[in-house]
C-alpha cells in the first residue's frame, strides 16, 4: 500500500493531500469537517518605533503630582489596569522599595498589594514609607521595634541603604539583628563587612 500510495501521492493525488485521505475515501470514512479556531488575542497595541533612548509613548505616564512616571510605575500601572496585579507587583517592587523609591511608586505597590491581600507585601511598604517620611529615615525605636515584629521588612528598609552605603552605626545593628533573625548569612555577612 505504501508503495501505491507514494505513486498515487507524486502522480495524480486529485483532492486527497495524504495517504491517510486518500486511504479514508477507499474505506469509505466520511472527512472530518475541521473548522478554523479562532483565538481571539483582545486589544493588540500598536507598536510605534522610536528613537533609541526616547521613551514609548504607550508608557508615558504622569503623575499625580505632575511629573513623568518611571518606566516600572508605568508598566505596573498598565499590568494594574488589565487584572495582572501579581505581574505589575514584581515589575514595580525592586524600583519602588529600592534607594531610587519614589512615594508615588510606593503608593501604587501599596495598592497592588492590597487588592492581592499580601499581608506580607504590605508591611515591607509601609516600612519603607516610614523610612521615607523622616528625612533620616525611620527613628532608631521604631527600627527596633519593627524588627522585632517584622524581621524581613526591616531588612527590606535597611538593604538599600546599606547598598548605598548611607547606613549608620545604629541602623546596622537593627539590620544585623533581623537578618540574624531570618537566617540570613549573606546579609549578615555584608553588615559585618562594614566593621561596625
């Protein structure tokens, strides 16, 4: 059969693309009837070119005080708007509890986390907030007390200024205290690194 069927398939087919439609229409099998799927992809934007270090327009966003929005506060918010929340929190969260943070960013992730329910999330935000307000940072009292009560999100705080390296004596105790909390090594070993 294989043999017939590769001459009938290089000679004269007709209206059978294989072997197997042609060894159906020999048995009598009635052809299967695909229908086309049609997947519908929902609102496609548009891509526009730019130039190399122009922004995209689609991501353009302002803020409520005026001024242009990062790209991951745009992003987060485009995520936001179409149900992504878990999504927009990772692409906004290193910037927006990073050294760079703005409070607007802040205030998205906020909210993001809220409509997620993330308990967890929230608390790491509004100590990083705390850590914006003052303009040293949270008071050394309320870094201890927070440590005690919420380990991680002290370390969250502190990270960043350790990176930075505007970390105090103080603070990197509090922080050497968490990540001892935590089990954390490499953080440990990075506050010790700073010989305080």
């Amino acid at each position: 059969m294989n043999s017939a069927c590769i001459v009938l398939v290089f000679g004269a087919l007709g209206p059978f693309s294989s072997c197997t439609d042609l060894r159906d229409f020999v048995l009598g099998v009635p052809p299967i009837e695909e229908k086309p799927i049609v997947l519908d992809p929902g609102p496609i934007a548009s891509q526009t070119q730019t130039s190399p270090g122009e922004p995209d327009p689609r991501l353009t966003i302002k803020l409520p005080g005026g001024g242009e929005a990062s790209y991951e506060y745009a992003e987060g918010k485009r995520l936001m708007g179409r149900g992504q929340l878990v999504a927009a929190s990772f692409t906004l969260m290193p910037k927006a509890l990073g050294a760079t943070g703005t409070s607007d960013e802040l205030l998205l992730l906020e909210e993001l986390c809220r409509q997620r329910g993330d308990d967890e999330c929230l608390a790491t935000v509004k100590a990083r907030q705390a850590g914006l307000k003052t303009a040293g940072g949270a008071s050394l009292e309320d870094l201890r007390a927070l440590a005690k009560k919420n380990p991680e999100a002290t370390r969250n705080l502190l990270m960043p200024r350790l990176e930075a390296g505007t970390l105090t004596d103080e603070q990197a105790e509090v922080l050497a205290a968490a990540c001892h909390s935590l089990h954390d090594k490499p953080c440990e070993s990075m506050v010790e690194a700073l010989g305080r």
